[in-house]
C-alpha cells in the first residue's frame, strides 16, 4: 500500500502548540507592560504626575554693540545705527576679540565695523546688494590703505568721483543709503588734512556731515559712564564706579529696582557704603535670557561685579559680598588724601557741575520801625552764606532785602507830627 503524499506546511498538532506559545507570549507581555504602568490583567497602575517643563527662558533680542572705542570701525556701527534707524545697546566685550567693535543679538555675533554697518542694514530691511558689498570691500582694501598716500588716495577718490557720477545722486549705490555709503563716509572723515576733493566727492561728505558728527557725539557718549574721580559729588562718584563695572561684565542692562544704586552702610563695621544693584540686576538678567549659566543667584552677580572692580581699585577697597548680594565698599584713604591735597593746594574744592540759571535770595528784610534783634543777624549770616554759596557755583543771585511792614509804624508818625506841628 502505498502513503498518501506529504502535504506542505505544520501539522495540526504544530499549529496547536505554536498558539499556545503565542498565548503565553502576550500573557508575559501584557503583565510586563501593566507591571510597568501600562495596561495588563491586574489592576492598573496609577499614572505618574505629569512633569510641568519650565518654559524656556525669554531669548534676548536686543541689538548690542560690545568693545566700542573711538576708532573708525566703532563710528562705522554708530552711523549705520543711527543712519537705518537700528538703536543699540552697550553689550559686554566678547571675549576673544583683542580689539574693535562687535554685534550681539543673542547668542550671534558679528565683528568688525564693515561687518556691523552690513548687518545692521540687513536687519533694517535693506537687501545686501552685491555691488554694495564690493563697495565694503573696496573700502577695506583700498581706500583705507590709501589714507597717508597722498598719491593713492587721489586714485581712491577718483574711483568714488566716477562711482557718484554714475549714480546722479549722493550716494555710492542708487539713491538712498546703504552700507557703501557708511563705510566710506567713516573712513573719509578719518582723513586730518584736506586734499583736494573732486566736486562730487566733496558734495557727498558735505550732504552727511551732520550725520557723521552726530554718530560721532553719539559714540563719546556712549558704553559705560564715564567715571570723573575728581567730581566733587562723592556718592555720585561712587555710582558711576559701579554702574561702569556692571555694565562692564553685563552690558547695557535695565534694572527693575529704582532705588539709589549706592547708598551709606547703617552699620559703619561693615563699610563705608554699599551697592544694592544685584538682585534688581540678576531679576532683569533673568527675565531677558541673558543671564550667564554659572550665575544662579544674586550673590554670583555680585563677586563678578567685585572680580571686575578688582583689589587695586583707585576709589573703592575692602570690598565684600554680605546676604542676598550686598556689596560692602569702603573709600580708600589714597583717594580721600589726594582731594585733600587738592583742596589744600587750590584752597577750594572741585566746582561741581551745574546748570548756571538766576537766583533769587530774599535775606535779613527787618522791619525798619521796629527795634532789631538777634534773628535778624542770624538771617543775614545765613543769607549770605547762601548767596556766596551760589555765586561759587556760577549762578547769577540776586540779593533782595524786603523792607516792608511799617505801614502803621509810618502813619502814627505823620499823624503825630500833624497834630503836635500843624504848620510843619
């Protein structure tokens, strides 16, 4: 008897088994998986908290410009500022750059006055025509190198002589400003002496002189305050001191408090006066995204802001970081002697800075019918002193001694005098 033939695939009895361990398999699976948290046979799990993420802090836009100095490449960013109508802010000095302004937004950064005046035109909506940037170029390769020469620079200002004749305006490119113009204009105004400009070229620097010397006054007065150790104002002396170091280490920052930045310690043991910027100054930072990662309290931005003042301070010694972030400071003795000796030498202390207007000083004023007394002198003394004071200073005083209030005084005379000698 012949065996029917085999047929292909798993028996019945294989079939069976193969479910079986498929069963099982998902059994294991599925109590895993409710051991887990998830859903199985048992009971379910209970569901873990939901984790609230901190929201990212804020990302700071702010246009800021660090390392600003008197070159031509610090103007060359202040022009195109004001020129495009971009403000900016005193940032910190980027670390790594020996010299020479730079860009911050953010975490971005642009270097060098060719690259700042580019970038600022660019965030005002103005397109990096490529004649422009060859324009940049030209600047930084030719007519810089040219300044000095007078041979090279009458073949520059010939290039610009034709660039502007093309152009039928007062611009290097079409007809409004760009960053050419910027760029040039910085540099040309670098040049002391006066060479014969060729007429378009001397029209063009004529038409944004203004400018120029607006960006100019801008960028004197701009960073960090300018600290004058010989004012006569010693707690705003001190301000300035402090003000300049924040704005050293953390740029051009807003600060929420409006308290005085310094004020006199109540406690003379622990300094002479004490700076209250810190925790004002780290909220702000905070807020804004700015803050540096290895600054996680007040008392971090206050030994940075100590770090950057430094031990050999000409102003300020003893200086230490108290609570929250108060900084303690005590008047070094060099300073105090060396405006004594002035004063000592001058024999009189520094003028302070005023705006001079006309004052009016009404002292003394007795009543002339009446017998004098010890109050009058004492208004007199003062009243002068006051006045002296002023005249110092440089304001206009104008001394007025009111002599009034002897109306009935008078009268009583005249009638006396009517009666007693009626043909008088």
């Amino acid at each position: 008897m012949t065996n029917p033939e085999k047929k292909d695939g798993p028996s019945k009895k294989e079939l069976k088994k193969l479910a079986k361990k498929a069963e099982k398999d998902a059994k294991k699976a599925a109590n895993k998986q409710g051991g887990a948290g998830g859903s199985g046979s048992g009971p379910a799990a209970a569901a873990a908290p939901a984790v609230e993420t901190p929201p990212a802090p804020a990302r700071d836009n702010t246009l800021k410009l660090a390392g600003a100095d008197g070159s031509v490449h610090s103007l060359k960013a202040m022009l195109a500022s004001q020129v495009f109508g971009i403000p900016l802010k005193s940032g910190k000095k980027v670390e790594g750059v020996a010299h020479g302004p730079s860009l911050l937004c953010g975490d971005q950064v642009v270097m060098g006055g060719n690259g700042c005046a580019k970038a600022i035109s660019l965030l005002s909506g103005n397109p990096l025509a490529f004649v422009v940037d060859q324009w940049c170029e030209w600047e930084r390769t030719t007519l810089r190198f040219a300044i000095g020469n007078e041979k090279k620079l009458g073949k520059a200002l010939e290039s610009l002589e034709a660039a502007l004749t093309s152009s039928k305006s007062r611009h290097i490119v079409g007809h409004k400003m760009t960053a050419a113009d910027v760029c040039v204009l910085a540099t040309l105004s670098t040049i002391e002496s006066s060479p014969a400009y060729p007429p378009l070229v001397k029209a063009f620097i004529s038409t944004h002189a203004d400018a120029v010397k607006r960006a100019k006054d801008a960028l004197e007065n701009f960073g960090p305050p300018k600290v004058d150790f010989n004012d006569s104002s010693l707690l705003k002396t001190l301000e300035n001191v402090f003000n300049a170091a924040i704005q050293d280490v953390f740029g051009d920052v807003e600060l929420s408090s409006k308290n005085s930045l310094v004020n006199k310690t109540q406690n003379p043991k622990h300094g002479d006066y004490q700076c209250n910027a810190a925790m004002s100054l780290f909220a702000a930072l905070k807020k804004s995204g700015s803050l540096p990662p290895a600054m996680r309290s007040p008392q971090d931005v206050s030994k940075a802001i100590v770090d950057t003042l430094g031990p050999d301070h000409p102003m300020v010694t003893d200086l230490n970081v108290t609570g929250p972030g108060f900084i303690m400071c005590r008047i070094s003795a060099s300073y105090l002697q060396s405006h004594l000796n002035t004063f000592l030498e001058k024999g009189h202390l520094p003028k302070p800075a005023v705006e001079k207007s006309v004052c009016v000083v009404d002292f003394s004023s007795p009543n002339i019918a009446k017998e004098m007394h010890v109050g009058h002198l004492r208004s007199t003394i003062i009243g002068e002193a006051v006045c002296r004071v002023l005249e110092f200073v440089g304001h206009d005083v104008k001394r007025v001694n009111h002599v009034g209030d002897w109306g009935t005084q008078f009268g009583m005379l005249i009638q006396y005098l009517r009666e007693e000698f009626p043909n008088f």
